[in-house]
C-alpha cells in the first residue's frame, strides 16, 4: 500500500506531501489542484510504462508544467497577497515520489542545456532513487541514477555502477532489468504498472460500450468502458458475479443485467414492469455509467491501486450512496484514490476506516491541504542534490 504521494514544483502544487490510505477521498472547489494531484499519479504509471515525456508533452512540454510562482514564497509576500520575483537559487526540477510498505521512489525532472537537444521542452531525467522503507537514509538507499549513471548499494554498503549509459529521457523503471543485482527496480515496475486510471468513461449516444463489441475473456475493463459486455461476461464466470449482481440491486431494486451474443456481445438490462430487456443503447448516461463502475470495481483481478476520477459524473444523488458502498466493497480488496465534487460522495467514504480525506484549497496560487500543518504533513526528504 502508497502510504504518502510527494510532489514538488507541478503546476500549483510547489510542495505537497500527501498522506494516503487504504481509501483517499480528495475534493475541493474548481482550480485548486485535484486535476493536478491526479495527474502527478498518473505521471508515474507513464514512468514505468515509458510514457513520461510524451505525456509531459501533450501538456504543452515541460516548461508548461512548472510551478510558476517564485521559489520561495517570504511571510511578506502572503501578508500582501501579491508575489514578487526572486532571485533563484537552484535549478528549476519538477520532482516526484512515493514511499509504500516496502519501498520508496523519488524522479527529478529538468530541462536540457540551452542547445543540447533538438527537443529543447522534452524534459531530462536528473535523479532516480529507490530505496526501503518510508524513510529514506543514507543507509536505506538501495538504487541511486544521476544523470544517465545508475548505481546499486551491496548487502555491505558498497556502490557499483549497473550502467553508465543511460539515455537521459528513459527511466531506470524501463530500462534496467536485471533480477539479480537490482530485484527492487523490477518489483517497483511491475506494481506500478497494475494501477488502473479510471477518468474518461464514456457513457454520450456514441460511447462504444452502446454497441456491440467483440467479446474475449476480459477481466479487466478498459478505462473507456468500451468492453463493457465482454467484461461482465467474464464476470459472470467467475467469483466477482455474486458481488457485481448485488451492485446492481443495491443501485437499481429488481433489475437484473445480462449479456446476449458469444462472437458479439452487449448488455442488456431486465428492469421492473418492462416487458423487454433494455439494450445498452437504450440506456440512460448515468445507469450506463453505474454500469461500468459495478464492472470496473467488481473485477476479479483487483489491482494494487485503482484511481478513480469524479465518478458521480452523470450519476442521479440518489444512486451515489449505492456508488459510496460499491467502491468502499472494493476498498477491501485493492487500496483506492477517488476524486470527488459530490459532498454526499464525500461524506459515505469518509466514513471508512482508514481513510483519509483531503479538502484542497489555494494560497497564493499554490495547493494546499486544508488543516495540514507540521505535524500532520507525512515525512518526506529528497534525495539530496
């Protein structure tokens, strides 16, 4: 389990550090950073898939994601309300990190020179470390890249190099593979490539999960919800079809799902008093889109972290307490990051037992957790420059 999200210098986040648990609700009014926050964890799932610099890309480059505020903002400068340039004293890094149950991981981002690069908005990696434990020490670092120089600590303290050539644009996580002398990077890897990102499932007149699909074994669905059918199918097969039926009664009483078709499938809906079946077609954007969180939060393979972005879009009130229920069920099994507007949302997850629930708001253009002072701001140190 995530036990803190660490973010320096992305957008109006200049310095947060975020404690997680094994359900965190994070709401707020429009522009104080929830998208932001989001975005960082998706940033690391493109890391570990080799996505970062395209991602950063489609956001405009690396400059268009920096904190644009001053490097340090004086007591003056709140007391006034207004910001003023400052002479800076180090390079402007946009930086990243983690800690888990067994292991932390810290990336720091810069540009390249003036003229190095073809590409000058492609950011450069400068910093990879992973280390054990939450905390990280001289002691527990266990991986260290600096620069395109990857480095490993022996059982006995010593350091030697695992490569001196990697390229500036890939990560550690995509490049070093070696089980032997490094088993943390692959470790790593892997769990951050099983978080699922739920933020754009489509649910207008022309959302694929409207039509037939062709159906496989999926046990997982798609981010879209475009395999709708086919996922439910294989739920059906499977022990998650008790848990997934109970969603749909909790939400809709005497309705009953079912997928019709083997080579093409889609779901149909039996609903009370209605002398036929419902094709997804026919079906309004918010039970489809219940549809889709029953599927996607009753998946017989659960991740390690599932992400969920302003599920009650499209959703009556009245079915949100049925949606708060569906995804504390799931936060038994896999740990879950919701971001919400709905307050009533809001308020069944809060609820849970070890959740934490984070109302952002803005100060001088940077986020801020509302109530998060010294004591209760997670310990947090980046590896050192």
């Amino acid at each position: 389990m995530l036990h803190t999200l660490a973010v320096s210098n992305y957008r109006s986040l200049r310095e947060l550090a975020v404690p997680l648990g094994n359900l965190t609700v994070v709401t707020g009014a429009n522009g104080v950073g929830k998208s932001s926050l989001y975005r960082c964890l998706r940033l690391l799932s493109d890391t570990a898939n080799g996505q970062l610099v395209a991602s950063l890309a489609r956001e405009g480059g690396m400059p268009s994601t920096l904190w644009a505020g001053p490097e340090k903002i004086s007591a003056g400068m709140r007391q006034s309300g207004r910001a003023q340039g400052t002479v800076r004293k180090h390079p402007v890094r946009l930086r990243l990190g983690f800690t888990s149950d067994d292991f932390g991981y810290a990336i720091e981002l810069g540009l390249p020179p003036p003229g190095a690069s073809a590409f000058s908005l492609d950011p450069e990696i400068k910093r990879e470390s992973i280390w054990a434990g939450e905390k990280l020490t001289r002691h527990s670092l266990l991986t260290d890249r600096k620069r395109n120089i990857v480095q490993i600590s022996s059982d006995e303290g010593a350091w030697s190099d695992l490569t001196t050539n990697l390229p500036m644009f890939e990560s550690v996580l995509t490049r070093v593979a070696d089980p032997e002398r490094a088993p943390e990077v692959l470790t790593l890897r892997d769990r951050i490539r099983s978080w699922r990102f739920y933020d754009h499932m489509r649910a207008d007149r022309e959302a694929p999960a409207r039509r037939p699909q062709v159906g496989t074994w999926t046990p997982v669905l798609a981010h879209d919800g475009s395999d709708l059918a086919a996922c439910i199918a294989t739920i059906e097969t499977t022990d998650a079809r008790d848990p997934f039926h109970a969603a749909i009664a909790d939400a809709f009483p005497g309705t009953e799902v079912e997928v019709l078709g083997e080579t093409l499938m889609q779901a149909v809906v039996h609903q009370p008093g209605m002398l036929r079946p419902l094709k997804s077609a026919e079906l309004s954007e918010g039970t489809l889109r219940y549809l889709m969180w029953a599927a996607a939060l009753s998946s017989p393979y659960p991740p390690e972290l599932m992400v969920l972005n302003e599920p009650e879009a499209s959703l009556h009130r009245d079915l949100l307490p049925a949606l708060g229920r569906l995804i504390l069920r799931a936060s038994r099994q896999s740990q879950i990051w919701v971001v919400t507007h709905s307050t009533e949302l809001a308020a069944v997850l809060s609820d849970a037992q070890r959740a934490e629930h984070h109302v952002l708001t803005k100060e001088m253009g940077e986020t801020k957790i509302v109530g998060q002072d010294l004591l209760s701001t997670p310990a947090w140190t980046w590896p050192a420059r």
